[in-house]
C-alpha cells in the first residue's frame, strides 16, 4: 500500500492521535469491519493487524470497503472546494463577508464551516480576511500608494479601522511603512555570542530582527528612514533576555515579545514552529500538515526560511522527513548546535 508519502509507521501515528490535519492524506481500512475513514475518526481505533492504509477512498472502495458513515472521509474533497470557493469569495468581494453568508455558500452550517475553514488554512475565515485587507495594503504601501487609497483599496471601511489593524500588528504607523520607517525608532545591537556575532532589533513593540553574521546595515536596507539607536536601557533588558535563549534555549522564551508580520500563510506556519517544544523537531511535511496545507509543503519550507527572528521563532526545530538537518540560513552548525542545547 502506498498513502503517498508518508509510511505505514506515519499513517499509523496519525491515526493513534486523530490528526485533523491529514485528513485527506490518505484513509484507513479496517479489513474486520470493511470500511475506511480518516485519520481523525472518532470512532474506537483498531488493532493494527487489522488496517491498511490507502492513498485515497477510490484506493479502498476498489479494494471493496466503503465509507464510514461517522467520519464521512470522502466529504474531504467537499471541504477543500467549500474552502477554496470561500476564499475565492473573500478575495472578490469589496466588503467583508459574514461567517453565515459564506457557510450559505458552501452548504454548511456557520460552525461547521468555520471549523472545516480553520482546519485547512490555520486562520479563522475573519482572520484569513483580515490578514488578507492587512496584505493588500502593505503591498500598496511599499509600492507608493498613497495612505488613504491603501487604505480604502484594500477593503478597510475607514482609517480607523486600518490603523487598530495594521498599527499593533506592523508595529509602525502606515506613513511610517510606506516610507521606510520615517518616524520610527529601532534599537539594536550586535552581541558576541558562543554562536558567533548576533544582530539583536527591536521595535517599542518587540524583537523584529534576530540573525547571526548581520550589521546595521541589515536593518537600513529594510527600514532606510527608520531611527537606529544602539540600545538603550529597556533595550538592554530585552537583549539580555535574548541573550539567554540563545545561550540556554531548552529554558523556554516564549516571554520574549517579538515584531513580525508576514502573509497569512506565513504567520500560520510561525505559530506552528512557536508550539514546538525545545528539544522536539518536525519535519516540512509535518509544519504543512499542521497548518491546513498538507501539499504545501515546499511552501512551509519557504515560510520557514522568510523568518526574521530566528531563535524565538524555532525555525531551527524544522528538519526533513528523512531526519537529516534540512538547511538553515545561518549555516547548519548553528543549527545542529541550538538543538544540542535543547536536548534535555
């Protein structure tokens, strides 16, 4: 049998723990019963001797089961195309879409959509619309929009509504991003480490840049009009604590406050790689899976390389299905080192 990708032992595992996030990946048969479902069925699991795995349920009604009537595993294929027509709905509409509106759309009820929803894109559809209005904003920004046509291009019903949006989430003013963070105050420093030389920058709103081998002249690219201040008291408490989950990383540093943003897809692979706990890994396949996008996987791989903030954001905790380190953009005996130290 062959479930694509992925082996029996990890067709397995996911049934032991009714993974939502590989429905669709592959059905399990249960040859006593005869009947197939998802990974994440509810009903009582199996033993072993008695499943086999399928790529898809065509795969096991030709090896004559049929459907569980519980778990409904060919309502996979439903759900992605309710998913993708609420999307596509979303990006064409010039007013936000209420969460009953879209469910009318697909056949669903509201709570059930938005749990279908959630599941495949790791965002609520509210959140998928906002991260997206957020997105088309800071794309006309950075291409010489003017504020207020951003502003309204991009779906927000006024500036007030766009700056409690965009202000706490891009830790800047809109005029601040589309003019290369005029008005906006950045300290930073480059500190020693056992890893070699760290670029620590910070914003009032948290760390919004963390890598190794980079200067000042890292942080002038991005925000050439931005106020650069080598630290100041705060900014010493803050480095110092960074300092620390550098140096000590199995001690945890989800205390630390960071300042990123990133397209939605982005920022859901960012939580996924923040619930890793020190000393685990994942692999690509694994941080795709887990954010709705189980194919997605050379996209995980680019989300996880767009990360600003390395460290607090474990990109490092992300390795191949293989096991074999994957790369890293920093040089993969940084790498190797940082998971050492968060061995137990």
């Amino acid at each position: 049998m062959s479930a694509g990708t992925m082996t029996d032992d990890e067709c397995w595992a996911a049934v032991q723990r009714r993974d939502r996030a590989l429905d669709g990946r592959f059905v399990t048969g249960v040859l006593t019963t005869g009947i197939y479902c998802r990974p994440s069925c509810a009903a009582r699991h199996p033993a072993r001797a008695n499943v086999r795995f399928f790529a898809d349920g065509a795969a096991a009604r030709a090896a004559g089961l049929r459907p569980c009537k519980r778990c409904l595993p060919d309502d996979v294929a439903r759900d992605e195309g309710a998913v993708i027509a609420a999307i596509a709905a979303i990006k064409g509409s010039e007013e936000p879409l209420a969460l009953a509106d879209l469910a009318a759309r697909t056949g669903y009820s509201p709570t059930h959509f938005q749990r279908v929803f959630t599941r495949h894109t790791g965002l609520s559809p509210a959140a998928y619309a906002r991260a997206l209005r957020e997105e088309r904003a800071r794309t006309a920004l950075s291409e010489g929009a003017r504020v207020t046509d951003a502003i309204y291009d991009a779906g927000f019903s006024g500036p007030s509504r766009f700056y409690d949006n965009m202000e706490g989430r891009m830790g800047m003013t809109a005029s601040a991003w589309v003019n290369g963070g005029k008005g906006v105050t950045i300290h930073w420093a480059v500190v020693p480490t056992s890893l070699g030389d760290m670029l620590v920058a910070a914003t009032g709103k948290g760390v919004c840049r963390l890598s190794f081998a980079e200067g000042r002249e890292a942080l002038e690219e991005r925000f050439p009009a931005a106020t650069l201040v080598e630290g100041d008291a705060a900014f010493a408490a803050l480095l110092t604590q960074v300092i620390e989950a550098v140096e000590t990383p199995a001690a945890g540093f989800d205390h630390i406050p960071i300042d990123v943003k990133g397209t939605a897809f982005q920022e859901a692979v960012w939580r996924e790689l923040r619930k890793i706990p020190a000393g685990e890994t994942r692999s690509y396949a694994d941080i795709a899976a887990a954010v709705g996008k189980p194919k997605a996987v050379r996209a995980a791989g680019s989300a996880n390389g767009a990360n600003n903030v390395a460290v607090l954001i474990p990109c490092h905790r992300v390795v191949r299905s293989d096991g074999s380190l994957g790369g890293y953009a920093y040089g993969l005996p940084i790498k190797r080192e940082l998971l050492k130290r968060e061995i137990p």
